[in-house]
C-alpha cells in the first residue's frame, strides 16, 4: 500500500517545481471566499437599509471567519518532486517511485490533491487515482508508489500536478505541475551460450583459436627452428631423433568482433510485457543483449548496427563498460518505416569489417531484409541470421480470404530461407541457449577450408 511521510523540509527535497504557465498570483480566492463576502456584504446592506441590527449581527460570523482565515495568506507555490529509480532495472524488476509535496510557507496545507501519470510498463501501485494529503508548515510529504517494471525501454513517471487549499479553503494554488521523470528498463538477457570457435578472429589478443601462427596455447606442428625463436619452443625429442633443433609452432589466440545487425523495418506482433507474448522487437532486442554479453565476457569486440532508414550505429568495444553501453543503445530500438534501400548506408559507408562475425537479428518480413543477407553473403562476410518472427504471430483477421493468404504467405517466406541457405547464409529461430551452436560450428568449419583458386 502506498504511504505518505511528514518530513521538514530541511531534510526533504528542494527541486524547483513548475508551474501550469498561466500569468497571475499563485494563489486565487475559492468559490468559498466568494459566497462568504457576498453573504456578508449582502447582510450588511440589507440590514443598514431595514434598520436591523439581527441581520448585521448574522453577517459578523461570516466576516470575522474570513478575516480569521485570511489572517495569515501563503506567499509562495508548493512544491512537488517525482522520485524515481536510476539504478539499473531489469524487465521485471522492482521500480520505487513516489511523490514529494513541499510546503515552504508557514501555513498549514489544508488538502493537496495530487495526481501522476505513468507508462503503461510501469505497474505502480494506485497511482492511477489522486492522493489528498495534508502538509504541515515547513515540512514535506512523500507519497511511496512502490511497482514493477513490465517492459524494457525508457518509460515515464509524469507528469503530475498538484492542487493544494489553504486558509480554511478559502484559497487555492493553481495547478502545480513538474515534468516527467524517465525510468531505464534494460532487457532481460536470456541465457545464451556459444561454445563453437569464432569463424574470423583479426585481433591481438583474446580467447579464440585463429588460424594464423604465433604465441598461443593451441599447437599447429613442429617446424626447424628459426632466428627468433625461443628456446623454450624447441622440440627435443623430434631434435635429437633428426640431428637439427626444431620448435613446437602454435596457433595465436585472438579476439574476434560480432556485429549484431538489427533489422528495424517493421514490427510484427504484440508486446505483452515479461509475462505475455513477445513482439519482434522484443525478441530482437533480448536476443541482443544475450548475444553481447556472452561475447564481451568472453573478451570480443561486440559493435551493434540498425538496418533502418537511420542506421544507427554502436562502435566496437570490449568490456563491462560496452556492455552497459549497448544496453543503453538498445533502449532507443524502435520500428523505422522506410521507401528507401537501407543497404546503401550498411554496406556504402563500409561499416561491416570483412573479418566480423555478422549476427542479422530479422523477422525476415520485409524482402529487402533477404536482400540485405544475399548480399552479405556474397561480400564474403560471415554472416549467420535469428529468425526473429513469433510463430503465433498471424495478422488482422479482415475477412474469410485471410486465413488463406496468410498460409500463401508463410509458403513464400519458407522458400525465401530455403533461397537463404543456398546462398550460404545460414537461418535459425532464436531459442535462447545454444541458438547458434550448431550455425557457428558449420560457419567456422566452413571458413577454415582451404578455398579453391
């Protein structure tokens, strides 16, 4: 249940609170002081002009209730705050909102009505009703809307406006209102693991298993030593048996980078939340924050793209920080309608390195997505596609035809992967854990073959 705290304001918040922009005093007369001087001012005239003292006498209790009330005006607004998490939550996590109402004059609020808006991902107790609430001179209360957090993305508490009486009723504040506070939900990162080796590993350092020569763990033969070499290499069971040193030559360990390429053309399905059906966008974005986390634990660079009239772009990095990073950049995924060919700016601008494991995370919609991929693939990238369509998604019943073109549709984009896999990209449904293990190891095994001239 919420709970309201009466605090001084020496030790509550002292956030500047804005106003509903209208010109004028803070504090306006009510309807209440309105009929109290008509009342009186109407006794009075009335009993001066029948020469009757009752009527006067009748009229003394509304006059000096009002002067009484009056005594003592507020001269400043009140002032309202919205609290709201800056830690890190995740889909589903606990969210500890609430409202402060500030009383800086030296006058009892009477009654403070207070209200806020809130993002429907946001399940926050009863805020979708007013508070009335009373504030003590000098003191504050804080109104707890303690909830949960339903979706990922960048969601709001606010606005919220305040109405607060005082002097009796007699007086009221404008509408005090204070903007909006955003609230970050990061994806729930669904577990993934890839135990394959990496297809292309370029860098210095790192876990993987590259192809070229050098100081690493994994080891390649034994070859005559050379100048350079270290002593600690030299093979001497194969040198004394052929009478010249030979070494033990390895493999380099190195880094890979992952590009995770997002296809935001279109959204397909419905959003229910952490509890409910997934959307595309749903799936794409937790799919990525799974796949990034387990490269950039593993020491990769990890580098996010949008295939969208955009094309928004995350550099490549390794690390916690990356980590975070990319969660921050997947907060703005949104749905990008466009006429244009966004492979101009993917592959035009030179984003995609030829050494980078390409991951296309499409609902494989939209034709220019299998384009896209075709043309990945023939660049000679490595390039894996996530199925990120929800099998149960089926459009808009309109009429009796369309259960039967969505059937005809569905035959179409089977044979748009089956085109897929003939142009060597590989296609599998996102599942979570091991999703691309078995892609990965026919990518790598295929990369690692010797290519005919």
């Amino acid at each position: 249940m919420s709970a309201a705290t009466d605090q001084p304001t020496a030790a509550g918040p002292t956030g500047p609170a804005a106003d509903d922009g209208s010109s004028g005093p803070a504090w306006v007369p009510t309807r209440a002081l309105g009929r109290a001087v008509l009342l009186t001012g109407l006794l009075l005239v009335l009993g001066v002009a029948l020469g009757r003292v009752d009527l006067v006498l009748l009229a003394a209790p509304f006059a000096i209730g009002a002067a009484v009330g009056l005594r003592r005006m507020p001269r400043a607004a009140p002032e309202i705050t919205i609290e709201a998490d800056s830690e890190h939550v995740v889909e589903g996590g606990k969210v500890t909102a609430g409202l402060t109402v500030a009383n800086p004059d030296g006058i009892t609020y009477d009654l403070v009505v207070v209200r806020t808006r809130t993002s429907p991902w946001l399940r926050l107790e009863k805020a979708d009703r007013p508070f009335g609430i009373t504030v003590r001179p000098q003191r504050w209360r804080a109104i707890d809307l303690p909830g949960e957090a339903l979706r990922w993305g960048r969601h709001d508490v606010g606005p919220a406006a305040a109405r607060v009486a005082a002097c009796g009723g007699l007086l009221a504040c404008r509408p005090v209102l204070t903007p909006a506070r955003a609230v970050r939900v990061y994806p729930v990162t669904e577990p993934f693991a890839a135990v394959d080796a990496m297809p292309a590993a370029a860098g210095l350092v790192g876990n993987h298993r590259s192809r070229r020569p050098g100081e690493g763990g994994e080891l390649a033969g034994v070859r005559p030593f050379a100048p350079g070499d270290r002593l600690r290499r030299i093979d001497w069971r194969v040198s004394l048996r052929t009478r010249d040193l030979h070494v033990a030559a390895t493999l380099s360990d190195r880094d890979a980078e992952v590009l995770l390429l997002l296809d935001v053309l279109g959204e397909a399905g419905r959003s229910g939340g952490i509890r409910g059906s997934a959307s595309v966008l749903d799936t794409t974005v937790r799919a990525a924050a799974a796949i990034a986390e387990h490269y950039l634990q593993r020491g990769d660079r990890v580098s996010l793209l949008e295939y969208g009239q955009s094309a928004r772009r995350l550099r490549p990095a390794t690390g916690r920080r990356q980590y975070l990073t990319a969660l921050e950049w997947l907060l703005d995924v949104r749905p990008e309608a466009s006429d244009g060919d966004p492979s101009e700016h993917l592959l035009g601008m030179q984003h995609i390195s030829s050494d980078a494991l390409v991951v296309v995370l499409t609902p494989l919609v939209d034709p220019r997505a299998a384009d896209m991929l075709a043309q990945l693939a023939q660049s000679g990238r490595f390039t894996v596609a996530v199925d990120t369509l929800p099998a149960e998604v089926t459009p808009p019943r309109r009429s009796t035809w369309t259960p039967l073109a969505t059937r005809f549709w569905r035959l179409e984009r089977e044979n748009v992967l089956g085109r897929l896999r003939e142009h060597g990209v590989p296609v599998v449904t996102w599942a979570g854990a091991g999703s691309l293990d078995l892609v990965l190891r026919d990518v790598a095994r295929t990369a690692s073959a010797p290519r005919g001239r």
